[in-house]
C-alpha cells in the first residue's frame, strides 16, 4: 500500500481537517507521514517536492510519487484508486 505524505502549516485553515483525513488514512492501513512546513525539516522536504501550498499530499509507491494535490484535501477513493486498495 502507498506512503503519504501531508504538509501542514499552523496558520493554514484547511489543515486541520487535512490531519484528520490523515488518521482517516492510517486507520485504513496507509503508512503516513506529517510535515510542518514552517520547521527546517518539514520545509526541507516541501523544497525536495516542490510543494508550494498547504495542505499537499503526495502518494508515494517505491519511492516514486504516484499522486499529488497541492492546496486541497484529496478524496478517499482518490487515493485509494492510486494505490490499488
């Protein structure tokens, strides 16, 4: 099954309901990664995907990138159908 990972950001008001969606993700057994953009970490891995706006979520599957929203909350069935689930 694909990694996700989720860009956060405290000020962004879409966030909270991306992180929520993250649990929703784990509870389905997807491994899941959460970024804070505003730490040298989380930032550092924006700049390595490009990612330019939060929420983002990219779909990885053996290290590749399979699937990315920038700026929106992807459905359910969206990344399930990327993965194959």
């Amino acid at each position: 099954m694909g990694r996700v990972k989720i860009f956060l950001s405290s000020s962004c008001p879409k966030c909270p309901s991306a992180k929520r969606f993250g649990l929703l993700l784990q509870q389905k057994g997807f491994q899941v990664d959460y970024f804070d953009i505003e730490s040298a970490e989380g930032l550092a891995e924006a700049t390595f995907y490009s990612v330019k706006a939060v929420p983002a979520f990219l779909v990885e599957e053996d290290e590749r990138v399979i699937g990315k929203w920038i700026g929106e909350i992807p459905s359910l069935k969206e990344i399930e159908n990327l993965c194959g689930a």
